[in-house]
C-alpha cells in the first residue's frame, strides 16, 4: 500500500457509471477528495499525471495523484462541491455561452503548459455553488467520449486544440438542447453522425426544439461553422480565436431582453442549488466503504480472534453431553431393576380398581376407596424397601 493510500479514508460513493466507480474520500482525516477508480484497465499518461499534479490550472480540479488498484488506474483530485453538468441541461443560452468562456480560458492555459483534456463531455465537467464550470478526469487515453469527439479522434488522431474546439462546440449544443447533436445506439452510428456533421444545421435544430428563440440564431450562426467542422481547417484557429466570438454573442443576448430569459436563469439556478443539496445529502447517508483492504485476510483474522476469545465453549458442549449420557444410564440401570415391582403396583391398582367398579352401595364403595389408597401405599412402601 502506498503512502497516498494509507492517507485516504472514509470512503463514500458518489456513483457508479459505466466506466468508472467515484467516491468521496478524506485525505488525512479532514480534507474531502474525489477519488475516482476505473473499473476496467485504461492506459494512463505518466506525463500527463505528473504535470497536473505539478500544476494547479484555474478552472480545474486539482490532482493529487494517482495509482493502480488490483490491476485498474484510480485518480485522487479535489472535490468540487457542486453536480454534473449533464444534470443541469437544458441551460439557458446566454449562461451556456459564458460557461463555454471559461472553459475556453482554461484551456488555453492548460494548452500552453502542452497539455489537452482529450475527454471533453458534460459528464467531465461539473458546476459548482457560484454556477461557474470545473474541468474533472485528466490523463486517461483514448477516443475520448464518443458523441463529443471530433472525426479525427475516430481514426486514431491525438488530441489537438482543433479537437478539443470541436468538442466544445458539441458541449455547447448539449448544453442549450439538453441532448446531445450525435444521437445513435450504437458505436457506428455515433461514428457515422459525426463525419456527417457538415450537414447539420444546429441553430434551427434548436430552435425547432424550442431552445432558441428566432432572435438568438443569429448569435449562435458563427459559433457552429467555427467549431462543428467535419476538417479541422474550418475550425477556429485557437482557443482565443473561438472566446472571441463567444464574447461577440455574450454581448448580443445581453443586449437583447428576450421573452422569459430571467425566468429561465432564476429557475436554473434554483435547479443548480437544489441538485447541489440532494447529490451531498446523498452522499453523506450512503455508508462509508472499505478500501485498500485485502478481504480475505480481514476475514481470517476475524475468525480466529472469535475462537480466541471464547475457548470455554467447547468444554461446556463436551461437559454437557457427558452429563446427558450418565443421566441416561442411571435411568436405563434404576428401570431394569424395578420393573418387576412396578408390575406388581400396577396389577394391585388394577384390580383395587375393578372392585371399586363392582360395589353397590356407597358405605361399600368407601371402605373399598380407603383400602384401594391403603394397598396401593403398601405397595409402593415395599417398592421403596426393595429399592434400597
């Protein structure tokens, strides 16, 4: 066991998804993490590890380190007190937008330090309290999540800033849908949307879903054809070229109220704080779970301590057999050697009893009683007699 995993404890799970099991965990008693443990092998990038943990980029979770258990990487990184983003779809548009800003910034940052996610989804990026978007999960390879990969992710390619544009763009749709744009149940339908995004028109799926109002297609026109290009030379340049444009339709939903806007941020952040409250609530009753244990030596030692404590108990069970089978002999020798007699008080009792039954008068049937009780006490005192 390292020394990392002998600092973790009070093991709580969040939840468990199809790749991955992540727990709330206290790192030296008092500091909550997250601790996120794969439930499959994943090939993890050492540099990748090692430089987040070296860098703390603003906008991210922080990682503290990692590991292999029983043969499947885990990640230990802080806890951000806040829920998935894939809860909180649909999200207003303008707030959407903002949010993509900031991933945007941090991003860029990370991509200087020659770092990229390479898994950009809702489900990796969580919103805290203040509504401001956290990026999670660093250093796994890999295609990434599929309905938000870019094509060239599907053939094999590293991610590339170009790629984590084009993921941002699909993020963004997620996010003012609340589904995501590559729809399919299958690996290859997924694939085959995704090389065919040429063909989209987002803005008027949108707004046919009744997420965007006729007079906020306009802001969203460019962001599409600067992000969801099938060839990545269509896309934005860089991350600062795409903040700009989000920054030129920030400013245009600003300017223009549109019908129930308000109303939307004020109930989505009532949303935020209420599935903020349920997600903790939940994970302090979930029960605390051992980790880092070996099983079966927990259970061997359990047992032994069990015999060790309560060694009289075998001798009680052997006392009390032996008690049982000199009883059981006493009897069997005491009935042999007064059957006999028994027989003969039996017989008396028998026929005391049928002169009873054949008296005719009461004065008769009294004296036979008395003498019925007086034969039968003789005959158990030459019983007793003969016993002795």
């Amino acid at each position: 066991m390292s020394e990392l995993e002998r600092r973790l404890v009070g093991f709580r799970k969040i939840r468990t998804g199809g790749e991955a099991t992540v727990y709330r965990a206290l790192l030296d008693g008092q500091t909550p993490v997250a601790f996120k443990w794969y439930l499959e092998e994943k090939k993890v990038d050492p540099a990748k590890v090692e430089l987040y943990i070296s860098h703390a980029f603003e906008g991210t979770s922080r990682l503290y380190g990692a590991g292999e258990w029983q043969g499947k990487p885990y990640f230990v990184s802080e806890y951000i007190r806040g829920t998935s983003s894939a809860e909180l779809a649909p999200i207003p548009p303008k707030r959407a937008v903002q949010m993509i800003r900031t991933l945007c910034a941090t991003l860029s940052k990370m991509s200087e330090a020659g770092v990229l996610h390479g898994d950009l989804g809702p489900d990796n990026v969580m919103i805290d309290a203040d509504g401001n978007p956290v990026l999670i999960d660093f250093g796994i390879q890999g295609l990434g999540t599929p309905k938000f990969s870019a094509p060239e992710r599907f053939e094999g390619s590293a991610p590339t800033v170009k790629s984590e544009i084009f993921s941002l763009g699909a993020l963004l749709y997620y996010w003012i849908a609340g589904e995501p744009l590559f729809a399919g149940d299958t690996f290859c339908s997924i694939e085959q949307a995704v090389f065919h995004v040429d063909s989209y028109d987002e803005s008027m799926l949108l707004h046919g879903r009744g997420k965007l109002a006729a007079e906020e297609l306009r802001a969203f026109q460019n962001l599409w054809h600067g992000t969801l290009r099938r060839n990545p030379d269509e896309r934005f340049e860089d991350f600062e070229e795409f903040d700009e444009c989000l920054e030129i339709a920030e400013s245009e939903l600003s300017r223009n109220h549109f019908a129930g806007e308000r109303e939307k941020e004020a109930l989505w952040k009532d949303s935020l704080n209420l599935s903020i409250r349920e997600r903790e609530t939940q994970i302090d009753q979930s029960p605390e779970e051992p980790f880092f244990s070996d099983s079966p030596k927990t259970t061997k030692t359990v047992t032994k301590s069990t015999e060790t404590k309560f060694p009289t108990g075998k001798f009680l069970l052997g006392g009390a057999v032996f008690l049982f089978v000199t009883i059981l002999l006493v009897f069997i020798f005491f009935f042999r050697t007064s059957s006999p007699d028994v027989e003969n008080v039996g017989k008396s009792m028998l026929e005391n009893s049928r002169a009873l039954q054949s008296g005719n008068d009461a004065e008769s049937l009294q004296q036979d009683s008395v003498a019925t009780v007086r034969g039968i006490m003789t005959d158990v005192e030459t019983l007793s007699t003969d016993a002795q």
